[in-house]
C-alpha cells in the first residue's frame, strides 16, 4: 500500500514533470510568433464553424429537441470548454501508437517520469487556448439564460472541472486500446472529438437508449447535460433524479478508477517495439 505521504510526492513529482515538459514545447512554439498566432487564430475560426452551423440550423427553427438557440449554446460552451482544456492538457496521449511503432515509448520508460506524463506533455500545443476561448465565447453569449446564484455558480465550476477529468479519462482509456492495436487513433477519435459533437445538443434529440449510455456506460452526460438542466431550470425529460445534476463529481471519479485500471493493464500488456 503506498503511505499518502509518498502519493502526494509522486504526484507532485508528475505534476512538475508535465510543466518542464510542457514548458519546453511552449518555448519551442514562441520561437516562431507569426506561426503560433496564425495557427491559434485559425483553431478560433475552425471551431466557430462547429456553432456557426448550429446558428444556421436556427434560421428556420424556433426550438430544437425543446431548446432554445441560447440554451444549446450553454450545453455547447460547457462542453467545449471541457473538452478543449482536456485535450489542450491530454490530448497528445493519443499518439500511443506512433510512439509504439517508432521505439519512442521504449526510451519514455526508461526515463524517472511517469509514462502517462510524458505522453499527455510531449508536443504540448499552447495554440489551443484560441479554441478554448471561442467555447468560453459562446457560453458567454448564453450565460443570460440562468438566473445566476453561488450555488449555480458553484455547479457550474463543479461540472467544469469534472468534465475535464472526464474527457481527460475518455482520452486515456481508448488511446489504451493502441497497446494492443497500435493503430486506432480514429477509432478513440469516435469517442473522444465524436462524443463532444454529441455532447453540443440537447439528449432530448436522442433515443432514450443513447442517453442511458451515456449516462451510465460513458457517462458524458454528466459533462454538460445534467448541470445545465439545473443551470436552466428544467428536469430531466427522461425521468433521471434530480440528484443527478449534481453527480458530476462521481462521475468522474468512477471514471478515474476505470481509466487507472485499463492504463496499467495497457502498460503491463506492452513489452517492446516489435513485440
């Protein structure tokens, strides 16, 4: 059993091991100004395209799945908020399969940083701060729809955080799978960037069955979906309880331990390049 006093130092041995390592990607992007910005402009305006056709579908509708333009806005906000932080932070741990099949997560053991680390770190891209800002955008945009109070505001962090826990393990887990296949990047892509597109419309569009999975199987409805039905008022259509809209937390620390569990048995699983 590890003592909670040899946790908390690996933990902050990982943590600044993720800054070194993010720290030098950082300066490596700065070295050239005009690209950075140019690729951090053009990651605002990609992603404005993703709520633009949103806007659009709205010329001829006055609600969709019972919401409103500015309450899809606030489910697309959070969510995006959250997923983009999360793979701003994460997301180059879905190059697994690359660093198996070139001998670079060879050298990564080999090094006193955990390997999880390195992975999450390794080509840190600061330039996604443009995308997470147009998220910030839009949810700014949509925010007059709550009445607020410190106990919606309260929520609203919660879910925040607990979303980018959440992304973070939806990341990590089915990048794991690239242990055994070494080439199903597009496959955790379906999971990771498809369950965001999801994640930016009302449930209620949805077939019951979709949103009890996720609900209970991948459970991204707790990024956005249940917090903001608290955020705006409303209950669950489907008949969830009422406490649900506050089980963001849970959510994600089951995930966690999920997440955990597959990483080690991945890192057990691999032997070597060519292996």
């Amino acid at each position: 059993m590890v003592e909670p006093r040899h946790a908390g130092s690996a933990a902050i041995h990982a943590a600044r091991s993720y800054w070194l390592i993010a720290a030098l990607w950082i300066r490596a992007s700065m070295t050239y100004p005009v690209s950075f910005w140019t690729m951090t402009v053009g990651g605002v305006l990609i992603t404005f395209l993703d709520f633009v056709s949103i806007w659009l579908m709205f010329s001829h509708l006055d609600t969709y799945g019972g919401f409103t333009l500015r309450e899809i806005a606030l489910l697309y906000g959070v969510t995006s908020i959250a997923f983009r932080v999360a793979d701003m932070l994460v997301g180059s741990v879905e190059k697994i399969g690359q660093k198996v099949r070139s001998g670079d997560l060879d050298a990564m053991m080999t090094k006193p940083v955990p390997v999880l680390v390195q992975l999450c770190a390794d080509r840190f891209e600061l330039r996604r701060l443009g995308q997470i800002a147009q998220g910030v955008a839009v949810f700014a945009w949509a925010a007059p729809m709550v009445e607020w109070n410190p106990q919606r505001l309260l929520v609203l962090v919660v879910a925040l955080v607990s979303g980018v826990v959440i992304y973070f393990c939806v990341f990590v887990t089915f990048s794991t799978i690239q242990f055994w296949t070494t080439d199903a990047s597009e496959f955790a892509n379906a999971f990771t960037y498809g369950g965001n597109t999801i994640m930016q419309y009302p449930m209620t569009i949805f077939p019951r069955e979709v949103v009890r999975s996720l609900t209970y199987l991948l459970p991204l409805a707790f990024v956005n979906w249940y917090p903001c039905l608290f955020l705006l008022g409303r209950t669950d259509p489907y008949g969830a309880p009422d406490w649900f809209r506050f089980a963001s937390p849970l959510a994600a620390l089951a995930l966690v331990g999920v997440t955990a569990l597959v990483w080690r048995q991945g890192l057990l699983r691999y032997r070597s390049t060519g292996s």
